[in-house]
C-alpha cells in the first residue's frame, strides 16, 4: 500500500515519466518495522484485518454451529464423465435468437449422458470420429460419424454422445436453444436397507 501511495505521489508531482517503469522507492520507518515483526503477529495482523472487514452476520455463520448433515440422496443425475469438452463460440450463442455456430473440441474419452436440445443441430465432423445414439435409447442403434461426416440431431431427439479420440465437430443450429436432461430418478438398488 504504501509503495502504491509512493507512486502516485511521484507521479501527481512530475517525479516520474515512464507509465511502465516501476519507481525505485526506499522503504520507511513503517516498512522496517513491519519486516521486524515475528510471522505469528504478521499473521495474527492479518486476519485482524480480515475478520474485520467481514460483516459481523458472517461471521457468526463461520463462527457457529455446524449445519446438520444433508438427507442420503438416493437420486441419479445425468452427469458428463471423462475428460472436459471445450466450446468456442464462432458466431451469435445458443440461449440467443438466431444463428449460432460452434467449435466443440472433446478429448478422448469424452462421453455425455441422456439429454436433448430444443433447436435442430447441424453437426460437422472436422477431425476424430463421433459415435451417438439418437431416438429411443434402449433400442437405438450405435451410429458412426468419421471425419467429413454431417448428420443432424433433430429437435427434441432424445441422444447420448462419445468420443473415444479427441474430435473436433462444428456445431450449426438457430436459437433460442436449451439442453435439457432426463428428470432424476430414484432407484430402488440406491436406497438404504434398513
């Protein structure tokens, strides 16, 4: 802080010329004593500082007693597995009215779980290979797409997506667009015998 507080004053009264060069400053009294103070008071100093500029509400919740644990949840989410797929947005963005264009770049091993869009999708296979079930998933076949490959996902279309070598498609659709996915479902092997 006080080196900033240097700066500025240098700067305000014509000291200094250079935006980009970082004054030279000799340290203060107050500088000195603080790197004479032992670590246990600069640490207690801190959070001194800490504590005070939390409001006091928050600090009672931190300070308080622990919530009780959350209910045993006993339902399935659709979750992504594997590695982490990447979007770049090329043009306009799903949520938003109009064309969108994207770049989805999945690793090797990516895989989705059941989910479907609200808008057609448009997709092109730039690189890697796609593999997807589409329509009724419990007797849907295993479809296949190679390089140069399009296909479309049609709107509302119930689909589960992998990738076993890093891919990279071109997505085209108009939005508005949402994904939705399947609601959660209590399974009777996940619930707790008593």
């Amino acid at each position: 802080m006080l080196v900033l507080q240097a700066a500025k004053t240098r700067w305000k009264h014509g000291h200094h010329t250079n935006p980009f060069e970082v004054p030279s400053i000799r340290p203060s009294s107050r500088m000195i004593k603080l790197r004479q103070l032992s670590r246990p008071a600069v640490v207690a100093g801190a959070l001194a500082i800490v504590t005070a500029s939390v409001p006091l509400s928050a600090q009672r919740t931190v300070v308080g007693t622990v919530p009780p644990p959350a209910p045993l949840d006993t339902a399935w989410h659709a979750t992504l597995t594997g590695p982490i797929p990447l979007i770049r947005r090329v043009i306009g963005v799903r949520a938003d009215s109009g064309a969108f264009r994207e770049l989805y770049q999945t690793p090797a091993g990516t895989s989705s779980g059941a989910h479907r869009h609200t808008a057609d999708m448009w997709i092109k296979v730039l690189s890697g290979r796609q593999f997807i079930l589409m329509g009724d998933l419990e007797h849907a076949q295993v479809q296949r797409f190679d390089v140069g490959s399009t296909f479309v996902i049609p709107a509302n279309t119930w689909h589960v997506e992998w990738f076993e070598e890093d891919t990279l498609v071109e997505i085209f659709g108009v939005g508005p667009m949402r994904t939705e996915r399947p609601p959660t479902v209590t399974r009777p092997s996940a619930m707790p015998s008593h």
